[in-house]
C-alpha cells in the first residue's frame, strides 16, 4: 500500500468547544498540519464568539509516507498572542486503505492530553498517486 498521494480533508464542523477568554467567548479556528517535519500547514478561517462553530472548508495536502494529521484549535485574540483550545493527532492508515474516513476528532489540552476540550469532524479522502 502506498503512502504518497493526495490528501483532502474538509473540516465541517466543531463541538462543545472550551472557552479561553476571559471576556466574551473564543475566536476559534482549526490548523492542520502534515508532513513530518510540520512544513505542511493549513489552517480555516476564525469564527467569531462561537463555541460550535461550522467551517465546511476544504484543504489538499500532497502525502509522501505521513502517517498521521494533526489538528489544533485555536482561539485568535487581536490584543495578545492565540492561545491553544486543545489538540489532537488522527491516524492516517484507514483513510489511505478505504479511501475515505469521516470522524469525530476529540481535542485535549493539558500535559497528559486529559482534559476535554470540544470536538472536530473531519471528512478526508486519499487519491494514491500512480
């Protein structure tokens, strides 16, 4: 099974997400991030106030022996720097075996990764390359 192909991944939604600020609710928005060295990142844009927020975007990565995406939530604040919501990793081997995979992603926070912090769904697909 090859590894090297095109992958697309449309972030739709998210849930249930923690609440960073201290006045008024989070701005949140989701990177992605592949490659093994972290060159490949994409991220959606910031919705503001909503802790349930719906993205419907798309993103295309070009996959070369990546076994894994990683997700981050962020809240995008004007005045200080962003501060992390959570984050999560998702294996890669049943969208490039299937072709396909839908799945809510869990994302946590914390030095163990523990503490619950809201939800992502993603729908990926894989495209080998010939």
């Amino acid at each position: 099974m090859t590894k090297k192909g095109t992958l697309t991944v449309t972030v739709v939604e998210a849930k249930n997400l923690k609440d960073e600020d201290l006045i008024g609710k989070s701005d949140p928005y989701i990177n992605l991030i592949l490659d093994k060295t972290n060159k490949q990142i994409q991220h959606t844009t910031t919705k503001s106030g909503d802790l349930n927020p719906t993205y419907n975007e798309t993103f295309t990565f070009r996959t070369d022996g990546d076994s894994h995406l990683k997700i981050e939530c962020w809240d995008k604040d004007t005045i200080t720097s962003d501060d992390i919501i959570g984050k999560a990793e998702v294996s890669l081997s049943h969208v490039i075996s299937k072709g396909s995979d839908e799945c809510w992603v869990k994302l946590k926070s914390g030095k163990l990764g523990i503490r619950s912090k809201g939800e992502v769904l993603l729908r990926m697909s894989f495209e080998p390359f010939e």
